[in-house]
C-alpha cells in the first residue's frame, strides 16, 4: 500500500496535475514522523479493533463487550509501559527498508511552538516518546474511562447477568436487582420491592423451558420472551431486558438516531410534535425494515383506518 501510494503521487507529480501538492506528499510521507505516527496508529487501531466493531452492532453481546473492554485496557497499559521498544524497532526497520533517514533521538530540538530565540530544546527521544507515543495512549485511556467508567462498568456487570448462554449460568437476583434502584425513576417502590421474587421465578421457569436453551445473548432472548408471552408474566425482568437493549453504550444506532436528528427536524420541521418525530425517527433509523414492506399494504391499511374526504386511489397496483 505504501509504495502504491508513492506511485500514483509520482505520477501525478510527473504529470504536472498539482505538482506541488504531490510532491510536498512524497516529502510528508518519506519523513521518520509520519512513518512513526503512521506506526503507532496502526498499533493502537489493531488493539481497538474487535471492542470497535462489537460496540457498532446492533445487537451487542453485553458480556462479550465488558471482557474485551478489559482486555483492551490491559494491553494499552501494556504498551505504554513496554511497547516502545518493539515500536521504534518496527519504525526502524520501515524506514531501512524506504531509504528514510533516521534521526539521531539524543539530538537537541527546539521545542514545538517555541521560538527558537527562547532556547528551550529537548531532545527527539523525548519528543516522540513522551509527546507522541505517550500522550496518543493515554488520550486513547483517558477516553476509555470516560466511557466506560465505575459506573458504567458497573451498570454492564449487572445487565450481563441477563446473558442466556450456559443456562443462565451468569444469572445473579442480587445484581439484576440492584438494576431496579439504578433506574429507579422506571420502577416504582411496589416494582422494586417484588422484583427479586419475580427474578427468582422467572430463572427457574427460562431454565426449565427448552425453547429458551437456543438463546445466545439478550436480543434473541428478548424475542423468545414475546414469541412465548413470557413478557407478559414477567414484566418487571422484560423491562430490564429493554433497558439492556437500548443502552447507549450498547449500540452505535444511538449516535445515528442523533445523527438523523439534525436530518429530520429541520427549520421547515421546527415545530413538529413528539409523537410525528419519534414515527418519523422511527422510519429513518429503521430503513432495513421498512424498505421490505409492501408500498400497496401501506396504502390499504392506512386508506381503512378511517374516511376521509379525499379518497385514495381504488387501484393501489
């Protein structure tokens, strides 16, 4: 990829289509700091990569999600305190292998955004150890807190008590009850009072049902529970299940719906009610569904809900 690149720019270059951009390209690209941030993102993106893609499904494995967010703190820790020497080794080599002078790293650099009348240096092993490759990991870290903080973590270990696998091995009353205080303003006192006994029932009832052995994690869970009309006898766990569903750390639908926000209430919208904007979020967000119903379904449904005083076409084929 690196050297297809560094062709095509030569060929623009050779070309004389924008010249000088190309060729400020080639000299960007053949430098010891873009082939050491280009590196490094590498790195970081290839330890992010799985937590990444599962937080942008849809259906989100809550269990799954919690051990990888672990795992990549772990090894963010671990690059920062031992990765740098495999790091500049990698860099090293790269740049043998194009023809990229190496700078000398104990050498005296002016600081960045400094004058150099000022005489404040340092040297380049601290400019790329400690400016660079230290502060891209702890930006990445302290991100990672942000999002999945104590109490995030927290709420998660509780929701993947919910997790079907293994019979509900995972399946804690204590922790899923806990839940009901967290969200405290979805349950009322009663609700939060007889929700440990319901939980109780309800694990004893799933583990005995044998429809309920080929759920793998809490989508296909909520699902059995409306096929089987489990939601109606235990509505205080099926809400819990909604709630583990719709947690914003959960899906990346949550970032599209405010997304399609901007999109839908425009200025010629600014006045539109609650209920026609969550049909209309509803119908942007849920496009997959919606562009497998039948045009002409819609129009006789819509056209028998009630008269009207213009009349839909007789022939909706």
């Amino acid at each position: 990829m690196w050297s297809s690149v560094l062709t095509v720019l030569n060929i623009v270059d050779e070309d004389g289509r924008g010249q000088s951009q190309a060729a400020g390209l080639i000299l960007k690209m053949e430098s010891f700091e873009f082939v050491f941030i280009l590196k490094l993102m590498l790195k970081l993106l290839g330890i992010t990569n799985e937590l990444s893609k599962i937080l942008q499904q849809k259906d989100l494995n809550i269990v799954l999600a919690m051990e990888l967010v672990l795992v990549v703190k772990a090894r963010l820790k671990t690059l920062r305190d031992s990765g740098w020497d495999d790091l500049f080794g990698d860099v090293q080599e790269f740049c043998g292998d194009e023809c990229i002078p190496v700078p000398n790293m104990v050498k005296e650099i002016p600081v960045r955004g400094r004058s150099r009348k000022q005489g404040r240096t340092i040297t380049n092993l601290h400019h790329y150890r400690a400016e660079i490759f230290y502060v891209a990991i702890d930006k990445i870290c302290v991100e990672m807190d942000h999002r999945f903080s104590e109490g995030t973590n927290n709420v998660l270990d509780c929701f993947s008590c919910l997790d079907p696998k293994d019979s509900f091995s995972k399946f804690n009353v204590d922790k899923l009850a806990h839940l009901a205080n967290i969200y405290h303003a979805d349950f009322s006192n009663d609700d939060r009072g007889t929700i440990k006994v319901q939980l109780a029932t309800y694990v004893l009832q799933v583990k005995s049902h044998a429809s309920f052995s080929t759920c793998d994690n809490v989508a296909s869970l909520a699902m059995k529970m409306v096929q089987t009309d489990k939601h109606l006898l235990f509505p205080l766990v099926y809400k819990l299940i909604e709630l583990a569903l719709i947690l914003p750390v959960s899906t990346a639908s949550v970032e599209r719906a405010f997304s399609a926000m901007k999109i839908i209430k425009s200025k010629l919208r600014n006045k539109i009610n609650d209920e026609w904007f969550n049909d209309l979020m509803i119908c942007y967000i849920e496009r997959e569904i919606f562009q497998s119903l039948n045009d002409v379904d819609i129009l006789r449904t819509f056209a028998a809900k009630k008269t009207r005083r213009m009349h839909l076409p007789r022939d909706f084929t």
